[in-house]
C-alpha cells in the first residue's frame, strides 16, 4: 500500500489510521508497535473512523451509519463531540456484526446459484460487489418490495461478466438490498434503520431533531440505489418525525479517508500524535495516553475480556494418542461351520438324519464365533436373519451372547428387524436382554430396520420395549424418516400427532 498505492515512504512521513467504534486496545497496541517497529514511520495519529467521515461531511453534529466490509456501526455526534449515555461514561453508539462482504456472498452464494452462477472465489465477490454497486437497489418500502416480489419480472435486468457471459438478473436486485432492512430474511440480526433509531432514542430529547436531520452515511455498502431513500422513510415511521433527512453523498464510499486527511492538517490534532521517541520510552502502552476519544470509543481490556467474540479460545492440554484397537480376528473350523449350517437351515434332514444343536454346540470351539466370509455373523445372527425361532430359542438358553455384534455393529436383534420374518425372534431376544436401542455403525436402531422394512408387527414390539421412536442416526433421520407406509409411521407418532423429540 505505501510503495504502490501511496508512492510514500512510511519513514519520513507520519501516518494517520482510523479505527472502528470500539476497538480493542490489544489492536491498537499491535498496530502501533507494527507503524513504529516495522515501518519506522516517525509518528502516527489514531481516530475513530465515523467521526471522520461526520468531519468530511462538513458538519460537527449529526448521526453517523458507517456500513463498512464487516461492521455495521452508528454513533451520535454533537458539536465534534460524541454524545454520552445517561448511565455510563461511555458514548452512545451500536455496532451490528454485519458488512458489506455479508451482502456480496449471500448473493453470490444464496441468490445467483440458481442462475447457474455459483461465485464463491475472491475474485468472483468484486464481481457481486460491482452487482450490487451498479444492478442491485433497495426497495424505497416494506410495500414495494412485496409487490416485486409478485411480479419480479419489472426488475429484470442483465449484468455482463468480465468473460462475455450474460447474467439474467431478476428479484435478486432488490432481495440482496432488503435483507439489511428485513431481519427475517436471516441475513442480519437487526434491521439497518431499527439500529439508527435505537442510537438516537438513547441520546437526550433536546438533540434529537439535530441528529434526525443530519443522519449521514458512509461505507461503500450506502452506495446501493434507494438506500437512503429506504433508510428515510423507515426513520421517518419509527420516529413519527417529518424532519428526517439522510445525507448521502457522492463520495460517501471514502468519506473516513476524506476526513482523516483533513484532521491530520489541523493544529487542533497535534496533541494527539503519538511520536517514535515517545514510543520508544513508554512502549505499546502509550497507545492508552493518546489518542482521540480512546477513553470513550475504544474498547477496554476488561470490556475485551468479557466479550465472547474477543475472548482467547481455550485450548485443551494435548493428550497421548493411542492406537486404535485391533480389528477382531476371525478364524472358522469345520464345527464352527456346523452351527453356522443348523442356525441358517435350521434342524433340517442334512444327509444321515436330523443334526443335533445341542451337540454342535458343545463342539464348536466358540458359541460367538464370527463369520469371516460373511461380514462376521454369528449364530445368533444367522437364526434371526433367517427367522428360525427354535434355534434363537435354543441358543439364547445354552448362553450365548446377545449383543454380539457384526462388523458392521448389528446385532441378532437388527438382523431379526430388517428381515421381519419372525416376530416371535424380536420378542425371544428382546425377553433375553438385548439393547433395544443399540445402534450400529451408522447409528441406526432396531426400530430404524423395522421400520424401512416395513415390519408393522415388529415395530410395535419394539416400541413396547422401550425403543426410542425420535432415535437418529448419522444422518439425523428418525424412524419415522425411514417408514415406508402410513400405518408404519403413525404407530411411530405420538398422541398429538407429531414426531417425539429428542432432548
């Protein structure tokens, strides 16, 4: 900036800096200690910005909105001086944490992708600043806008890209504009004009037809056709006062630099210079001596302690990292591989006659064993995937464990809910203590399967033992998200009607 913008050399001339309403001391320290350390620059003067741009203006009262990049603020100025609040030695003013880089990305990034045109690179936002600046307007009142909302083709207009492309651009002109004066859009927490008027209805009533009549702007984001029209009419009716006037001038976009500039030419300011030989003695700390109206518009440290946003982040004390548990190792054998065969067949005539459970069991190595070739499904899994009751049955009294899980985290109880082939499986397991709530590796419950498929009978058993019909998964659906039919998903309704919520 000083060698190609300014043609200066910052250490043979002093250098003005404004700052915004409020800013925190620990910010003026670093810049103070990055003019002097850094750039060597002789003395350096520090002011509020909305002060300088009411100074340009070529008055020494008046309401200042500076819509800057990322603030919004508003101060209340009265013979060069800020105004004071009645119960605090501190000066009126607001500040809203909303600017004109807000504006650019929700229509680049809200409004225009349905054109086709998805700007989100830096360079394609000083394309949408230049949209707003140029094509987009606000609506002169709440009323207008709801009638081009009806009929927004008498708002059709076309923008040409630096490439030659033609954008059609319809009720995103005056949709980007409203949404500074209408908070429910939900781009901003407060409305532009609510945030003028709640400034001037803290100052005294003596003053605050001076400043309804001199309420000036700043910042590029002013420049949009009908702001001040819009701003105007909405004082005028939160007011009840016929002497609103709001000053826009042409070169409102750099009224701060404007007034800067003028104030570093004043003897009156000189006090206010903060030199290197004073630096050097003091350090960053005289940045709290000298300043102008840093007692009343900078932001203390205790001020900038209690504030969330300016609060150091916590940071956790970093802990010892450990390995991630081993996957199971699955092994077969041909016992296993027996039971696994009575628990899918069931005790069906398998060559030389009917195979004993019981004795199948008593050789397998392992009740619980996991199917390697099969996603690692026990036996308790195949008998309830398949819907062989007696074996469940069977199984579930010779001790195995019911919340063995797959590898994929199901348990018999998913399986025997997906597949709804045996409501007398869901009961066997639920009476043998299985977690009916237990979710598998995508979160998904008992309830989740016997829903999706459908199994209307299963689905109430489920409910009946305590399954949480508001349960969601990893991609936050509930069950009811995933039933299938009407009768499915009023039994997972509640009396009124609506879907249980979660705490």
């Amino acid at each position: 900036m000083f060698n190609y913008k300014l043609d200066a050399d910052p250490s043979k001339h002093g250098v003005m800096l404004t700052e915004p309403i409020l800013n925190p001391v620990s910010n003026a320290k670093k810049v103070a200690n990055s003019m002097f350390e850094t750039y060597s620059a002789p003395y350096i003067g520090t002011a509020p910005g909305p002060v300088m741009a009411l100074y340009a203006s070529g008055r020494s009262h008046g309401c200042v909105l500076n819509v800057g990049g990322g603030l919004t603020q508003c101060i209340p100025i009265i013979d060069g001086y800020p105004v004071l609040a009645i119960d605090r030695p501190m000066a009126v003013q607001e500040t809203l944490n909303f600017g004109a880089r807000d504006v650019t990305r929700y229509l680049g990034r809200t409004l225009m992708p349905h054109r086709g045109a998805w700007l989100h690179s830096m360079a394609e936002e000083e394309i949408m600043q230049n949209v707003l600046e140029t094509i987009c307007f606000v609506p002169t009142t709440a009323e207008v806008f709801d009638e081009y909302e009806h009929n927004p083709v008498e708002s059709q207009s076309t923008y040409t890209m630096p490439d030659g492309l033609e954008l059609q651009i319809g009720h995103e002109r005056f949709k980007a504009g409203e949404a500074m004066f209408r908070p429910e859009l939900g781009l901003c927490s407060q409305s532009i004009s609510q945030l003028v008027h709640q400034v001037i209805s803290k100052t005294d009533s003596g003053v605050k037809s001076d400043l309804l009549s001199n309420i000036v702007l700043a910042g590029s984001l002013s420049l949009m056709e009908g702001f001040n029209t819009r701003l105007s009419h909405d004082m005028s009716v939160l007011s009840q006062s016929p002497d609103v006037r709001v000053i826009a001038k042409p070169e409102r976009k750099y009224l701060e630099w404007i007034g800067a500039s003028i104030n570093a030419t004043l003897s009156s300011f000189s006090e206010n210079w903060i030199t290197a030989a004073e630096y050097e003695e003091f350090g960053p700390s005289i940045v709290d001596r000298k300043g102008m109206f840093r007692d009343l518009l900078r932001r203390s440290d205790q001020q900038e302690s209690e504030d969330p946003l300016l609060r150091p982040k916590i940071v956790a004390e970093p802990t010892q990292l450990e390995a991630p548990a081993d996957a199971p190792k699955r092994h077969t054998c041909a016992e296993h591989m027996r039971l696994w065969r009575i628990c899918i067949e069931g005790e069906a005539e398998i060559r030389d006659g009917k195979i004993d459970l019981h004795a199948a069991l008593m050789a397998a190595p392992d009740m619980d064993a996991g199917d390697p070739s099969n996603e690692g499904l026990t036996g308790l899994h195949f008998a309830s995937k398949y819907g062989n009751e007696d074996i469940v049955e069977q199984l579930i009294a010779a001790g195995v464990n019911v919340q063995a899980e797959d590898d994929y985290g199901k348990t018999a109880l998913h399986w025997a809910a997906q597949e709804g082939r045996s409501l007398h499986t869901v009961e066997c397991l639920i009476a043998g203590g299985v977690n009916v709530n237990g979710g598998d590796r995508f979160g998904r419950t008992a309830l989740h399967y016997a829903a999706r498929g459908d199994h209307g009978e299963i689905v109430q058993a489920l409910i009946a033992a305590g399954a949480d019909k508001a349960a969601p998964d990893k991609t936050f659906r509930t069950p009811c998200d995933w039933a299938v039919s009407d009768a499915t998903r009023s039994a997972l309704l509640d009396k009124a009607g609506t879907v249980a919520q979660t705490g």
